[in-house]
C-alpha cells in the first residue's frame, strides 16, 4: 500500500469536511528515502553553492549552469523524471522536499525550479516516447538545461494573447517559428525547452524548441531588483526552423500544457517559499541572539518575539497545507500505472483537480515569505539594510514571488471562479451546503457541537469559519450571478476568505493529528502555531466578510445577515501573547524553524 493512502482526499475537500475528518499529510510522514533527499540538498546548498554566492550575484559566467549541473550529479534535477528516462521517478512530495530545501539563495532556487519544474515537467506529462527519449535522460543530467517561454511583451497574465506564430514549412518537414518571448528564465544558457506559439496565427500549440541554429536570438540579461544571479532575457525567433517532430502535445492544446505545468509550477513554487521562510526564522533568530541593545540581546524583547513567532505561524500553514496537498495528490497517483499510455494524462488530471490548492499555495506561500524577509530586515534593524546581511538580499530576491508563475492577483481570482465552476458541474456538493449553511445562520441550534479531544475547540471554530466564508460569498454570488466576473474587489474579497479557510483548516487538522498520534507535549508548539494562526485569520475572514455583506446587501437584508454570519465568525478567545512568547522562545533556543 502506498505511504499515501490514507491521506486521499479529492481536491477541494476541505471546504466541505469537518476540519481533521480527513487525515493530512505532513513533514511527520517523510519516509528514509525522503529524509536523505531532503539532506543531501540542504547539503549542497550550504557546501556547493553558498561557497560561490558572491560569483552568482556577479553574474559569472558559467557558474549557475556548473552549480546546476553538479546538483545533476546528486540526482537533484531527476525526482521527476521517470526511471526508465533515466530519472528517480519520484512522487510530487519528494519533488517538492528538494525544492523546499533548495533556498537559501534565491539566484540559483529560481534556476533549479525553472529547470526541474516548468523546463522538464512539460516532457514528462504530454512528451511523446520519443520526444522524452530524445531529451528526459540528459535534462534529469543536467547535461541539459531547460527554459519555459510562454510570456510575450504584449501578453503576460493574458498569456493565450500570444502573437508567437508558426508556419508548417512548404516541405512540410519543419515549423517556421516568428516573435520574441520576454523574461525568460535561464535562456542565458538554457539548451531545451518549450515555446508556445500560434499555428497559422490561430492554433495556440507547445513546441519543444533547442536553442541553437540560425534564426534564434536572446537579448541581453535583464537588470532586475533581485535574483541577480538568474538568467532572464528575451528570446527571439526569427524564421527558426524546428523539426517538425517537436510539436509536444496536440495542435491548438497548448492551453493544456501551459495551465497544467502552473500548476505544479504553483505548488513548488508555494513549497519553495516555505523553504525560503525557515531560512530567514533562522537568519533572524541567529542576530536577535547576538544583537544587544540596552544591554541585553534585542531576543528579549516581545517585539521582536511576536515577529518571529507570527513568521513561524505562517510558515506552519504553508507548510501544513502545501505537504497536505502533495500528499493528496501522491495518494491518487499512486493508484495510476505510470507507464501505460494514458498514466501521464491521468497523472496530469490528479494534479488539476487541485489547481485552486496550488493557486492558493503559490499566493499564501509567496506572501509569507514577504512578511518573513520584511521582519526578517526589521529584526536586523539598519544592518537589514545593508548587502552584506542575507536578509537584504532576499527581501529584493522573493518579490517576484508574487508576480511570476501568475501574478497573485490572476491566481486569487482563480480560486473562487474554480470552485464556482466546479460547483456548477455538479463536481462537488457546494449547493447541498449552501442550503445548509443558510438554515443554521437563522437557527443557533442547528450548528455543529464542539467534539472532544485536542485542539476540539479550533477544529470547531475552523468548521464555523468554513460556513461563514460560504455564507458570505453565496451572498455575493447570488447577488452578482451575470457579472461575477467583473466584481474583482468581491473575488479578491472571496479568494481571501478561502485561502484563510484552506490555511486554517491545514494547521488546525495538522497539530490535532500531531498530539493524537505523538502526544500532547510533541504537539505543543503545532498546536501554539496553529492558534496563533487562526485567531489572525478569524479576524482577517470577519473583516473581508463583512466588507463583503455591507457591499452586496441593502440595508434591510445586512442586519440579518451580519447577524448570521456572526453566528459562524464569533470572537475566538486566545490568549496569543503567551503563547507568542513561547513559541518565539522555542525558536530562539534553537536558532531554527524546528517543531521538535
Ligand atoms: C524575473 C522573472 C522571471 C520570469 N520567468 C519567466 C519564464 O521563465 N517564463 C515565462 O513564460 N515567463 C516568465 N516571467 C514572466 C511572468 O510570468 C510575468 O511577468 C507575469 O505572468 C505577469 O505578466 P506581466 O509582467 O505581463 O504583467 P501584466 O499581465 O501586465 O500585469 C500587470 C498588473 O495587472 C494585473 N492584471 C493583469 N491582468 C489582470 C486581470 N485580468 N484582472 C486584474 N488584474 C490584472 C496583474 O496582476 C499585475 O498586477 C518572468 C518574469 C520575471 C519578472
């Protein structure tokens, strides 16, 4: 039986499922093989490529690419390729442990994930036998660098507005490619990758591109605010003829491979984050140590506490949710046999049934690792500010977090328009619990009991929380049905709420299961995090919820509903500072992100 089973769970469960009903795979359940991958890139970041950070950021030439290829060697590029293309044939956990691991320096994170993820994962998925044949065994190497060119200057979140074209040869042998892709990851020295681009000027279709021959230009490195050591440039096709055997899936489906490689490229990215966030608890729990003012280390003072305890609170929803979503995943693709024609097309479903879970990773994972890098800079005071501290560098690194692989913007507006559709294809029970949800909004006495047990009081909250963000938004809904795709303020408000209920949900489950299975005194900082967490995120849903209401409702109908939503976004009465304290104590003791 897979190390997965017990965590299958179809993808936007949660929203429905009582909070923990459903087990959740977490960092707990890594098995040996996963715990030496995790190692041994920890390892390499510290002894191969912090030893050449100066040179990365100088941009020298040749370094990135050697750094890459040595992580080739280790087998850090091939968890995604399968064995018989001479990868590891790894799951989506194991691909994601070595992505969350990788940090630390974000120049070469970002070449890793571009190469391994959105580089290598369109093969994998819609590559013919031949295609990956050809390319999977030296990109899994590293004797092959990939790229992923979708973006154009005139269309980047409007990605399918591509003006990319390709032409059939007259000969019928070759396609003729036309236009210029902008910021391009890793193009500086980049050998393979895939390019979409419009047949005929209509057919919007993947081509797995080499860049070399006549007619393949890049432009000069971008100078950017952060991820200095990266490759990004412009790639331009000026009548580049390439076989026409590399057409990667079908003709006019290249809205296919592009959504489904964000797709992962949204989980790992919202996994790299998490990553990213330990990296900088550390970074600052380190200096708050050493730093004195007034004559005692600046750990001491509860400002600084409360930052470093609301940073690891993040980071445990992240993590929680982002292993919890690989797990679900894993689980389900466990069951497909790989190797048969339709495995990878199969494989590709599991993941886009969880397409909101990867949206809302990318969003919260991305904005965790703001508000770590920014604390982490206030902690370091003027010092933060200064180029020779980490903090400084990865506050400029991690900004573009939240623009790339789909801005935060587009992928909030995704996660309520997705379960909307999803809902309206009869997917899943969204209305049955909308009828629900409305009847215990007028009748106290038909909301659920607390149960018993540990965290029993914040898994009934996080229940409550569920049905007052569907309670808000069916208003919204109902009242917005024709236009719903015009209200952005409303979406955005929506996305809000449901990526709080995701987070909490995650943690909340997380930390119960931890102390059923390991015992109240192993659970202790979980379940702090996981409080902390969620008495912010009661406060954030009540806000974005009543915002909400009052904007849709007139103000006969607001009473009423402020009244029922307050049924399910009551007060959650923690006391945070003490349990603040402890857990930015726990941290400090050991200078990491650590639960232990
Ligand atoms: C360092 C770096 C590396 C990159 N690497 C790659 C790569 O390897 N491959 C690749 O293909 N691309 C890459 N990109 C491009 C990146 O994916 C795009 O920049 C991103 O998708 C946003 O597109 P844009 O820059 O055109 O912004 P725009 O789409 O013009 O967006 C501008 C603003 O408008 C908002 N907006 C846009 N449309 C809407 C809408 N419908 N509703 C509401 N708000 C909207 C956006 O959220 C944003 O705030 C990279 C970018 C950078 C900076």
């Amino acid at each position: 039986m897979s190390q997965y089973e017990k965590f299958r769970a179809p993808g936007l469960s949660y929203l429905l499922a009582p909070c923990g009903s459903v087990p959740v795979f977490g960092p707990e359940y890594f098995n040996e093989d996963q715990r030496m991958i995790q190692q041994t890139a920890t390892d390499f970041i510290v002894k191969d490529v912090q030893p050449h950070d100066a040179a990365l950021e100088a941009k020298q030439e040749g370094v990135l690419p050697g750094l890459l290829r040595k992580a080739g060697e280790l087998g850090l590029l091939a968890v995604d390729v399968p064995e018989e293309y001479g990868g590891l044939g790894g799951d989506k956990t194991t691909s994601n442990i070595v992505a969350e691991s990788l940090v630390g320096q974000g120049s070469f994170m970002v070449g890793h994930a571009t190469h391994t993820g959105i580089g290598t994962l369109p093969l994998v998925y819609f590559g013919t036998a031949a295609q990956k044949e050809q390319y999977l065994p030296r990109l899994a190497s590293g004797e092959l660098l990939g790229y992923y060119a979708l973006t154009e200057a005139g269309s980047g979140s409007d990605a399918l507005g591509a003006k990319c074209r390709a032409v059939l040869s007259p000969d019928g042998k070759e396609w003729i490619l036309n236009g210029e892709k902008q910021f391009i990851t890793n193009v500086g020295f980049a050998d393979v990758g895939t390019v979409f681009a419009k047949i005929d000027g209509e057919k919007f279709t993947g081509f797995l591109v080499e860049l070399k021959g006549p007619g393949v230009s890049t432009g000069a490195e971008e100078h950017k605010m952060g991820i200095h050591g990266s490759s990004t440039r412009s790639l331009i096709f000026e009548d580049a003829r390439i076989p026409r055997a590399n057409l990667l899936g079908k003709e006019g489906e290249g809205h296919k491979i592009a959504f489904n490689i964000l797709n992962l490229g949204r989980l790992k990215l919202g996994l790299a984050c998490s990553g990213g966030c330990k990296f900088l608890i550390r970074e600052s729990a380190l200096y708050a140590n050493q730093r004195k003012q007034f004559g005692i280390p600046i750990a001491k003072f509860h400002a600084i506490k409360e930052k470093l305890a609301l940073m690891a609170a993040r980071t445990f929803a992240v993590e929680s949710m982002g292993y919890r979503t690989t797990g679900a995943i894993d689980a389900i693709a466990a069951s497909i046999d790989k190797k048969a024609p339709d495995g990878p097309d199969k494989v590709v479903k599991a993941i886009e049934e969880f397409a909101v879970e990867a949206s809302i990773l990318k969003v919260a994972g991305s904005e965790a690792l703001w508000f770590c890098a920014d604390e982490g800079v206030q902690i370091h005071g003027g010092y933060g500010f200064i180029a020779e501290y980490a903090v400084e560098r990865a506050y400029r690194d991690c900004r573009v977090n939240r623009i790339f692989e789909g801005t935060n913007e587009i992928n909030r507006m995704l996660v309520p328009g997705t379960i909307l559709k999803r809902a309206m294809k009869g997917q899943f029970d969204l209305m049955g619990a909308l009828g629900r949800i409305a009847e215990e909004a007028k009748d106290p006495a038909k909301l659920p009991s607390a149960g018993t047990g540990p965290l029993a009081e914040e898994a009934h909250v996080v229940d409550l929380l569920k049905r007052g963000v569907l309670f808000a938004a069916n208003h919204a809904v109902s009242k917005h049905m024709a236009d719903l795709q015009k209200q952005q303020m409303l979406l955005l408000a929506m996305a809000d709420m449901m990526m709080e209920a995701y987070a909490v949900d995650s943690s909340v489950a997380r930390a119960r299961q931890i102390a059923l299975e390991q015992g109240e005194v192993k659970a202790r900082i979980p379940a702090l995090l996981a409080r902390i967490y969620l008495a912010n995120a009661v406060r954030t849903v009540r806000q974005r919820a009543e915002d909400l209401l009052v904007n849709v409702l007139d103000d006969a109908e607001l009473t009423e509903a402020l009244e029922g939503m307050h049924r399910f976004l009551g007060l959650y009465r923690m006391k945070t500072i003490p349990a603040k304290v402890a857990v930015a104590d726990h941290l400090l003791e050991r200078e990491r992100y650590t639960l232990a």
